[in-house]
C-alpha cells in the first residue's frame, strides 16, 4: 500500500467504530437507527477491501446477506426493529464469518444486560435518557448534529416516553457495542 492510502486506510475502522458510538447512542435516546449510518457502514466496506488489497473479505457479503434474511425474519416476527435488523446487516458486513461466534455471543451478553437493566431500573433509565434529550435540545449544536440523523427530534419526544413505558429495549446498543468489540479487537 502506497504511504499516500495509508492515512485513508486506517481511518476507515474508527470512523465505522464512531458511527457503531453514534448508532447506540441514537438509539439509546431515540430509539432511532437513522440510514445514514447504514449507509456509511455499508459504503465504507468496499473502499476498505479496495485499500487493504484484502479481497478474501468479499466473504463478509455472505455474512451480510445472511443477517439482513435473519434480521428481517426477527423484524416480521416483532422480536426488533427495523433500524435494529439493518444495523444487524451492516454490523455483521465488518464482522464477517471469523469472528460471527463472538460477535453474537457479545451481542447475546450486552443484549441480557441491557434488558435486565430496562426491566429492573426502567425509571432511571426514563430520567437519564430524558435529562439527555433535554441537555440536547437546549445546547443549539447539539441540537443540530441530532437534527442531521433525526430529524423529527422536536416531536418524538411522546413516541419515546410511549415506547419506554412498554419497556422497548434498544437492541441497535447491544448490536452496535458488539461490533465495536469485534473492530477493536482486529485493529489490535
């Protein structure tokens, strides 16, 4: 690899582990997995292949194919979400078929501890997600950053709160912080 790619090339797996951080943390407050960040998982795969010379990656495309069949059978079941079955996809594309053992077994982990803690502290969580929501809306650029990824973020506020009563669990954090496990164990 040319020293002029290598700076591109490096950068690609911290900006798709950032976008897993943002991916969880909408989630978290909105209950929101925007497309944008579907998309920029998605596209950045092929430009990481195509920098790294490692083509034996193109396997991750059956990875892929696979999640988005088992997302969207566990989405027609009302088990999770759209955004949380996409996130699954494009998690699972940086995943691939080495490390898909740890990376459901982190996803499994997170997702029981996460669970437990929405059923267990469901009013702490309503007051910590709602003390966020409120600093958000009062700081103007954090306000528009929000906006950028959701942008019905001034109305949702009810659909929220309805969805924390019914005690929904944001997967997309439990999806996202495994794949970040999974990243940062390959790039060390």
């Amino acid at each position: 690899m040319t020293e002029v790619l290598y700076p591109i090339f490096s950068s690609i797996p911290l900006i798709v582990g950032g976008v897993f951080i943002l991916a969880a943390i909408l989630d978290f407050l909105y209950y929101r997995l925007p497309n944008k960040l579907f998309y920029v998982i998605f596209y950045l795969f092929p430009l990481y292949i195509i920098l790294s010379f490692k083509f034996h990656l193109m396997s991750n495309y059956l990875v892929f194919v696979g999640s988005i069949l088992i997302g969207f059978a566990l989405f027609s079941a009302a088990i999770i979400g759209g955004g949380d079955a996409k996130l699954l996809a494009a998690v699972s594309l940086w995943i691939g078929w080495n490390d898909i053992v740890p990376f459901t077994l982190w996803m499994l982990i997170f997702g029981g501890v996460i669970s437990c803690f929405y059923l267990i502290f469901p009013k702490a969580i309503f007051y910590i997600t709602g003390q966020i929501r409120g600093f958000v809306q009062r700081q103007t650029f954090l306000k528009k950053g929000i906006r950028y990824f959701v942008s019905d973020v001034d109305v949702i506020e009810g659909e929220v709160l309805s969805l924390q009563q019914k005690r929904m669990i944001p997967y997309g954090i439990s999806i996202a912080g495994a794949g970040l496990i999974i990243l940062l164990k390959g790039m060390l």
